[in-house]
C-alpha cells in the first residue's frame, strides 16, 4: 500500500470525521441561527443548494462505510488469530499486550481458565480463551444504519420533488387517468393513529388500489402524503348584483372543523368564508353530515351570514346558497423522494443494535485472552470489551503463572 | 453599598479563578497579569460605556462569551474523543510563560469588563467615577491576593489543559449571566426551542407521517410534550451542562495504565488505586464549573432587575369593529413605557400592548412573540424582555418583526387616538399563539 492510499485510509476510517462535519454543520446552524426564525430549514436549503456542503455532508457516510470495512477487516483477523490460524499479525487487535521470554510455560493453564468460564482452545504453540458474546454484530448494525441514514438524508436533501395537488372523488388522480372512486374516513383507533383514511382508486387498465395514511402508497414513483382533508360542495349562489346565479364546485381545506377557508366568487366581489361546525354526532367528514358555517363578504364588508346543510339550501337578504351535493377531497403532497425508505431502514438497523448492545455490554461482554509461542518469545494479549477489570485481573493472575518472575515488555 | 453588592458574586468567582489559574500556569507572573487585564477590561469598557453608548459595547462581550462557550464544546468533544484513544497523551504539557500570560491577559479582561457592565445603569452612559475606580482596584487587589492564597491549593486538586479551560469558561458564564444584557443562557434556550419545533416540523414532513387530526389524543399528546412550554429550559439546561459533563467523562473514561508487565498483585493494584485516586481529584475542576454553570443559569432565569409590567386594561370595539384608545386619557401612551390592553371578541381573546418608541412613532403589538410561548413582555430602562426566553428587545427594534421582537398590529393615530381592527388583532394574535403553542402547520 502506498504512504498516500495508507493515509487516505487512515483518515477514511478516523472515529474524528463524523463528529468534525457535523461539528461545522452545527457552527453553520449557530451562524444562521442569528439571522433566520427557522434556521433548520434555512441550513437544509442552503445545503441542497451547495455542492461543496453536500460533498462535506457525504463524508459521514463514506467513513462510516471505511470504518465498516476496517473493523470488519479486524474482526476477522482477531477471530481467526483466537481460533489458532498461523500467520497472523494480532498486533493492535487487542487491548494489552506483554512479551514474555520464551522458556515461560502457559500450555498448562487452560484448565484453570476454563474453571473461571473461559471457552478455551490449546492449539500447538497458542493458547486462545474467550467468554462472553462480542459486542461486533451491534457495532455492524450501527454503522450499516449511520451509512444508510446520512445516505437517505443526502438522497432526500438533493432529490426530493413535492408537488401539492387536490385528490377529488370522482376525479382522475393527476398525471393518469386512475379515477378516484372513493374517500373514506373512518375512527378506527389503532396504536397510534385514531383515524384510517382510505382512498381507493380504479385503475386505468383495471384493478382498483387503496392509499392509507401510512405507510404511504406510492404513485407513478411518487408517494401520496394526505395533509389536509377537504370537501368539494357544488355552490349554487344567487345575489342582487348576480341575479343569473353562479355553480361551480368549491374545494374546502375546512378540516377539522373549525378551520376556515374562504372562496371567491369568480367575476364578481363577493368572497365566501366557510367553516365546518362541529355537531354532535359522529365525525361530520366521515358521515357526510356536514353543515357548513359561512360568512359572505362584499369587498371587506360582511354582507350576510349563515349556515346550510350539504344537501340543503339557504337565502336571506337577497342571497341564495344551496349546495346540492358534495364531493370528499384530500389536499394531497405527492412526493418523490429516494431517501424516506433509506431513513426508515437506517432507524431499524440502529434500534436493533441498540437492543443488541445495551444486554450485552451489561451482562455477557466478550473478553478474550491470546498466549501465542513465537521465535525467541512468548506473546500474551487480552482483550475485555467494556474494559471489565475482573477480567484484567485474571489476565494478570494468567502471567503471574506462566512467569512467575518480575519482567515482561508491556 | 447596594453597588458593591451587585458585583460581590463576580469579585467572588474572580477569587475562586485566580489562585486557580496561578497554580496551573505560572504562578506570581500569572496574577500580575490578570490583574493587569481586569484594570483594562474594566476601563477600556467604560470608555465603550462612555463614548459608543446602546447596546454596541454589549455585543463584542456577548459575542466572544458565545465563541467561548463554543471552543468549550470543542474542547470537551475532543477531550471525550482522546480518552477513548489507545494511545493517550502522558500528561498535560506546561504552557510557556508568554501564553501563561496573555491567556490570564485575556480572562483578566474579560472578567473586569463582564463585571463593569454589571454596573452599567439601565438607562445607558458611563458608570460613575467612585465605583468604576473601586471595582478597578478590587479586581486588582483580589488578583494579586490570589497569588499568595494560590500556595495553599493543594497540587493534586489544580486542573489542567482542558478542565481548567472548562472552569475558567464556566466562571466566565456565571459573570456573564448577570448582566441581562450578556446573557448566553435565555438565547441558548429560546435556539433550542426553535430547533425542536423546527425539527419536529421537519421530520413529520420529510418522513411523510400524517399530521395531528389523524393521532390518537394521547400519542399526539406526547408529541405535545416537544412544543411545551419547558422544552427550551430543559433543552438550554442540557446544552450548557453538556461540555463539562462530557470533561468530567472523558476523566472518568481515561485508560488505567497497563500494569501487566508487574508480577506481583499488590503492587498492580497500589499503581491502579493511586492512578484511580489522582483520576478522582480531577473531577474536582468540572465539578465545581458545574456549580458555576448552575449559578449563571439560575441568574439567568431569576435576575434581580424588576420589570414595567403593568395589568392589561380590557377595550372593547366600536360597531364597525375598531378599537380606539385615547393617547393622552387615564393611560398616558406617549410617556415612553408599555401600557398593555386585552380585547374580548366573543370566545376570542387578545393581548397587546401599545408604546411610544425612542423615535417618536406609537406602536402597537402583539403581547407575544411569533417564537415562544405568549408568556408576554416587561419594560426594564432602554428595552422590553420576553418573559418566556428571557431575550432583550432594544426599544427602538418594538414595532418591527421578527425573530423574538413582539409581533407588529397595524394600528392608525387619528386625532387623538390610537385605532386598531379587532379582527385584525383577535386573527394575528390566533395566529401566533396557535403557532408557538403547537409548532409550524401541525396546530392548523
């Protein structure tokens, strides 16, 4: 290997890269702190608009790739140092390492290790005892989930695309002709969620799909991310200055109700302002008993006030509103974005590591011990993961045995 | 005498500091030059007081506390990242005389200027002659005093390289804290408020999760617990006591010596318990930064000054849904303090206060800003505070938007008063609290 490439992998694997960026990340975040409200957003803008900053950001996930690569690498030489392989440098693998001279006799001393717990194996020339189970596989699982979350968060920085649209009963859903036949709300109160939502559409060569809330569905590569629910009533409305009257379908954002949303009168300077009322029974969007409270502006004077039924009508002071019939509606982001399941993957690898490290390193650590014969000297090394001083201990109890006499190279 | 009081925590933690700091570095030549600094810090502030006046002789102080506070997280970053090094440093190495010096220089400084502004009146200009010379000389006198009682600071307790950096960053703070005006905690708190709402806000989005009429009451509840109103203490708390815990840990964490080449027991584990034992008094530095960082907080959190804050005098509109509110009738609104008013439209309920600013214009806002709880604002001298993040806002920013100033009303002086629409100010005040009390577009 050259000095370059060795240098380029000593810092590719340097434990210092991540916590350098995201140190520069939160000055950078501190900067902007003190000249937006909303810096976090602010920071992720200027991120996706800065390859410099991007190149910076996947840092993180290319050394922890390398430091997969490396740990991997030195796993295995220790595995196959302890299971006696001949040929292996175990130099650097383990925690303590002592020379002693070479007439030290430790061939006898496997017994008393495996009375102590220890899985021992005596080979010709080494002597390996291990007990615990190694800490490696959560470590695996950390860094294979860091990799995977600064890989989705890059991904979803650099390409996601969102595109707000109305999903309409009745209508195709866009950039398709897949019909939306239906919307339905239902209270079905789950772990986490009190309400299902169920889109169901009729696709174009057949077929009929169903969107939830979540996990989302996903569209001709885009997910479908419901944000708001809405109503669709077809407004029938008749004033003095209109006296031929207006129709047309008004899509709501009035839910839940409460929430306002106003509509203008297309042509003409009256402005609905409408909003759901509440009632008493069930959800008025699931049951389609909804009553709409509204008031009618002319400029920025109220001219009439009011509620009707959807199905009813209502008049008073020359006006006339009726809403015939009604239509659900969903204010839909429809979203492509390569880094969500990334993100959602990386969360599992690094809840699973956690369930692996926490019982591990608290109860059953790995602790090894390696007493290798080489030419002109005996080696003895140990290793205890959590750096457990019992097992310190009997690693020294093991020297004071086979070399009873002061010495030793540390 | 109530002068001298305010400053005698400062002069304390300046006792504490110096002895310190002598013993660590270079002894006698150390104190000489801190109290060399102190003399100047206090002066060349003044002269700042004096000459430049508002708020600018504040802000080159508060700056360089936040890039300190800053370096001190590096600092404990890299301390943590080093213990967990198979090679780690022997030791710490001893500074040369000339960095000895500038660095009690420099915290010399630091000390006597965060200490003068705790005399800085209210109302602006310089601090008077008698307690400007005094705390001069008490700074002085304390500094040189210190070196004597540095001789009875046992060896083993004095701290070194990154734990004496942490106590002197720490003590720093607590100076600091004292003055409204320097205060780094309340900004810390009220950032990590914006950060959670903004990273809850951004997470729902970019994770696609549904928004809140969709959640069970009781998990959104939970949820809840992020946009609360103690998020931001607890959130500052944890950042501020962070860099030194992350000290004390790398302390703690620091690799017992390899003892394996020794053939007898009892001499291994003499070595390990002294090591351990000498690992142990090095905790004492952290530990008591601790007990500053905890001081500047509570200082931050409960100062001393008392603020204008007058009960809020219930208006109603007029037909057309103005409300008018006479400029010179039982309230006088041009008399330069904040005179606050509620208005009830049905259910609806606003609060708002109306001012007189610095230049002239009566200006009307929100009592609340668009970031924090609507916790409301007082008047102390030359600037109105939110009482949620404890933020300072100079009299003539009142009546402009953004960040934690309180959120601008229209308003319109005709004759003799002040006329604002009530819808207008029932809408922005739902608005604002309905934003800060749920997060972004997850209340809507």
């Amino acid at each position: 290997m050259s000095r370059v490439t060795a240098t380029a992998a000593r810092v590719a694997t340097s434990p210092a890269v991540t916590p350098s960026v995201l140190a520069f990340f939160l000055l950078l975040y501190v900067g902007i702190a003190f000249g937006s409200n909303e810096p976090l957003t602010a920071l992720m803008a200027i991120t996706r608009g800065n390859p410099a900053l991007i190149a910076l950001l996947a840092l993180i996930p290319l050394s922890g790739a390398a430091r997969l690569v490396a740990e991997t690498r030195d796993f295995l030489r220790r595995r196959r140092a302890l299971s006696g392989a001949a040929g292996i440098d175990a130099g650097g693998l383990f925690d303590d390492e002592v020379a002693l001279p070479e007439e030290s006799a430790f061939e006898e001393e496997g017994k008393r290790l495996e009375e102590q717990g220890y899985a021992v194996r005596a080979g010709s020339g080494s002597l390996a005892a291990r007990r615990g189970l190694s800490l490696f596989p959560a470590r695996v699982l950390y860094l294979s989930g860091m990799v995977l979350l600064f890989c989705g968060i890059l991904l979803s920085l650099t390409g996601r695309a969102t595109h707000r649209q109305v999903v309409l009963e009745g209508e195709a859903l866009p950039v398709s002709r897949d019909l939306v036949r239906g919307i339905v709300l239902k209270e079905e109160p789950g772990l986490i969620l009190q309400r299902t939502l169920d889109i169901a559409v009729a696709g174009e060569g057949g077929g009929e799909r169903h969107f939830g809330l979540y996990p989302p569905g996903t569209h001709r590569g885009h997910y479908l991310y419901p944000r708001y629910l809405g109503v669709a009533p077809l407004l029938r409305f008749s004033a003095p200055e209109l006296p031929g009257g207006f129709e047309q379908f008004a899509v709501l954002s009035i839910y839940p109700p409460g929430k306002e949303d106003s509509f203008q009168v297309p042509g003409s300077p009256y402005r609905f302002i409408f909003q759901m009322a509440p009632g008493d029974g069930p959800d008025p969007y699931a049951s389609g008993k909804i009553t709409l409270q509204f008031r009618l502006l002319k400029g920025e004077t109220q001219v009439w006030a009011g509620s009707a039924n959807v199905g009813g009508e209502t008049s008073g002071d020359g006006y006339r509103l009726a809403l015939p019939e009604f239509r659900r509606a969903v204010v839909t982001d429809f979203v492509r974005d390569a880094g969500v399941p990334l993100i959602w993957s990386a969360s599992a690898l690094l809840l699973l590591s956690l369930c692996w490290f926490v019982p591990i390193r608290l109860l059953w650590p790995r602790q090894e011990i390696l007493v290798v014969r080489h030419a002109g000297a005996v080696v003895a090394r140990s290793r205890a993961e959590g750096g457990r001083r019992a097992h310190a201990g009997r690693f020294h109890e093991l020297l004071d045995q086979v070399h009873p006499r002061e010495g030793g190279t540390p | 005498m109530l002068t001298a009081l305010k400053v005698i925590p400062q002069l304390l933690c300046w006792a504490v500091l110096v002895p310190v700091m002598c013993r660590s570095l270079t002894g006698m030549s150390t104190a000489v030059a801190a109290a060399a600094g102190f003399v100047a810090g206090v002066a060349g502030e003044n002269l700042l007081l004096a000459y430049v006046g508002g708020e600018l002789p504040f802000r080159p102080l508060r700056g360089i506390c936040g890039v300190i506070f800053l370096l001190l997280w590096g600092a404990s970053v890299w301390a943590l990242y080093r213990s967990g090094s198979t090679s780690p440093e022997s030791g710490q190495p001893t500074p040369s005389p000339l960095a000895s010096g500038a660095a009690a220089l420099g915290t010399g400084v630091l000390a006597g200027a965060l200490t003068l502004c705790r005399l800085a009146p209210l109302e602006g200009g310089a601090v008077r002659l008698v307690p400007y010379l005094t705390l001069a000389c008490a700074g002085a006198a304390v500094a040189l005093g210190a070196a004597y009682a540095a001789r009875f600071l046992p060896q083993r307790l004095v701290p070194r390289g990154i734990p004496l950096v942490a106590l002197v960053v720490s003590a720093l703070m607590l100076m600091a804290c004292s003055v409204q005006r320097l205060d780094l905690f309340s900004p810390l708190s009220m950032e990590v408020m914006k950060f959670v709402h903004d990273f809850v806000h951004q997470f729902f989005e970019s994770m696609l999760i549904p928004d809140h009429p969709f959640f069970r009451a009781d998990v959104w509840g939970y949820i809840g617990l992020l946009f609360g109103d103690k998020v931001g203490l607890w959130g500052g708390l944890a950042l501020w006591y962070l860099p030194v815990l992350l000290i004390a840990l790398s302390l703690r964490l620091e690799r017992l010596p390899s003892v394996a080449h020794i053939r007898q027991g009892a001499a291994r584990r003499k070595l390990l318990a002294s090591f351990i034992h000498e690992r142990r008094l090095r905790l004492a530095a952290p530990l008591l930064a601790l007990v500053f960082l905890t001081g500047a907080a509570y200082q931050s959190r409960f100062p001393a000054t008392e603020y204008w804050d007058p009960k809020p005098v219930e208006v109603s509109a007029n037909p057309a849904g103005q409300i008018a509110i006479p400029k010179k009738g039982e309230i006088d609104l041009e008399d330069g303090k904040l005179h606050k008013f509620s208005y009830r439209q049905g259910s609806r309920e606003a609060r708002f206060f109306v001012m007189l600013t610095p230049a002239g214009q009566l200006v009307t806002t929100l009592d609340a800003c668009a970031i924090c709880q609507p916790e409301g604002y007082g008047q102390a001298g030359n600037a109105v505070i939110c009482y949620y993040c404890r933020t300072l806002i100079p009299l003539e920013t009142v009546g402009k938007p953004g960040g934690c100033n309180p959120v601008p009303v229209p308003c319109s002086v005709k004759g003799d008063a002040v006329v604002i629409d009530g819808m207008t100010l029932v809408n922005t005040w739902e608005s604002t609290v309905q934003v800060t009390a749920h997060g972004k577009g997850m209340g809507k």
